[in-house]
C-alpha cells in the first residue's frame, strides 16, 4: 500500500509540473495539449490510489480535450462527453460522496470548454474551480501530491488571471 501511495503521489508530480504549464499558455490549444499529458499522470495516480470515479474521468477529459483541440463544435458530441463522465464516473465511483467530486469538477469543465470556445478567461476560471475540487478529492484518497499541485495550480491560475485582467 505504501509503494501504492508513493507512486501515486509521484505521478501528480508530474501531473502538477504539465498543469503548471498549462496554466500560463496564451492558446487554447497549448492549455489543452499539456492538460492531455496531465490527465494521464493523474489517471495513473488514481488508478494507483483507487479512486476511480477519478480514474474515469481523466479519460473523458483526454477525449474532451482532444474534441475541443479539433474544434469540433457539434452538440451530440458534447452531450454525449458530457454524459459518458456522469455516467461512467457513477458506475466507477468507489468513494460514495467525495467521489463526486471529480465528476462534478469533469461536468463543470466540460460545460465550459464547450461554452467558452473563445474566452481564455472563463476557461481558466473553470480550470480553477476543477482544480479546487480535485483538491479536495486527493485528500481523501491520500494523494498529497495532488493536494498541494492542484491548490498550486488553482493559485498560479488565479494569480495568472489577476494580472492578465
């Protein structure tokens, strides 16, 4: 178990560092490139620390992401992302009430990339809340790593917004 913990930990390392890039890109599609990297260092890690509902959605978030870089901009696709995290991370949750946690914060970020095509700000914004949320859902799955890199990413972000008014 603690070889588990601290290879989980060790991937949202390397998640923070991508999340951290992503968070002072200029371009829509840089954010999303390096938040693809970052969603598979996540998924590893709550693989590894047993938080599916997680697990599931950074593969939505890859595939939403993906969609978003093409610019797909199509209302069936974005329902069925949208509905394919809810639905997967219900079946997947193995954590009762925390674990949606990471299904709200996949629903609040999907809702916003699809809506905020051209808005960096309001992107950011929502890539805020998803990361304080995901704070609180590492806690609880011993993810100390992705405690502190999720509440760095969510200050550099509001820092970042803060004086890109």
């Amino acid at each position: 178990m603690q070889n588990e913990i601290l290879i989980g930990n060790i991937s949202s390392l390397c998640a923070m560092v991508t999340d951290s890039i992503s968070s002072t890109r200029k371009k829509r599609e840089e954010i999303l490139g390096y938040q693809i990297i970052s969603q598979l260092f996540y998924g590893a890690g709550t693989i590894l620390l047993k938080g599916y509902s997680s697990t599931v959605q950074n593969a939505v978030a890859i595939l939403r992401n993906l969609v978003a870089m093409r610019k797909i901009q199509n209302r069936a696709v974005e329902w069925i992302l949208i509905l394919l995290g809810v639905v997967l991370g219900a079946v997947f949750n193995n954590r009762g009430l925390i674990g949606w946690l990471p299904i709200v914060a996949n629903l609040e970020y999907s809702v916003a990339m699809f809506r905020f095509v051209d808005s960096e700000r309001n992107l950011k914004l929502a890539f805020l809340l998803n990361a304080l949320m995901y704070s609180a859902f590492s806690l609880i799955i011993r993810n100390y790593v992705g405690v502190a890199s999720n509440i760095f990413v969510a200050v550099s972000t509001a820092v970042f917004l803060i004086r890109n008014k």
